[in-house]
C-alpha cells in the first residue's frame, strides 16, 4: 500500500492512496460500500468511535472509584486534600493511568472533528 503525500508547515496533505486489489476488495466489502475512499473513512471513523468508548468506559471506572472527575482528583492531589496520601503508589498510578486516558479521549475526539 502507497500513500502520496506533500507536508507543508504543520499540514500534511494526501493526495492518492493505492493498495492491493484484495485489500480494496476486502475493506469495501466489510463496510459495504462500494467507494474505497468512503469504505476507508468508515474504518476509520469506526475505529475512532471504539478508541473512544474504550477510554470512556476507562475513565468511567476511575470515576466510579474515586467518586469524583479526573479534574477534580488532579486538584485534590496537588492540594494534598485526598481522601489517601496522594503519593501512595495507588494514588500515583491511578492518575497517570486516568490521565492518560483523558488525554487520549481528547485526542481522539480532536481527531474525528478534524477528520470526520
């Protein structure tokens, strides 16, 4: 598979994609839609959609265990007004893990915006 693409600044700009006829005959034939490019975007949009209830069942969790949102958990860390020593092991793991998961939450609702 071949993409051609021109990056100018911070934009990168595809301008054809070419793949191997099976590939092309297998991604239309999942989606079922006969057009590769919109058969494409609909993976893509797809598997956006799943990241995305991946991390909000992940963040969910956090929420349900802490009673409270990733900001506020944050800033009652940083306040030293936890509930539990907010450099316990527990604490520190259980921010870099929700972190992580809003962080990529965000980015992927980013994503879908600016492509979808």
């Amino acid at each position: 598979m071949g993409i051609a693409t021109k990056v100018e600044g911070n934009v990168r700009t595809v301008s054809a994609i070419s793949m191997p006829p099976r590939l092309g005959a297998l991604l239309t034939e999942l989606v079922e839609i006969p057009d590769i490019e919109m058969a494409l975007r609909q993976v893509l949009s797809e598997y956006l959609e799943l990241k995305g209830k991946a991390r909000e069942e992940h963040i969910a969790a956090f929420e349900a265990k802490w009673g409270m949102s990733f900001d506020e958990f944050s800033r009652k860390c940083a306040e030293g007004t936890l509930a539990e020593d907010a450099y316990s092991y527990e604490v520190e793991r259980d921010f870099w893990e929700w972190e992580q998961a809003v962080t990529l939450q965000n980015h992927y609702e980013s994503l879908g915006l600016q492509w979808m």
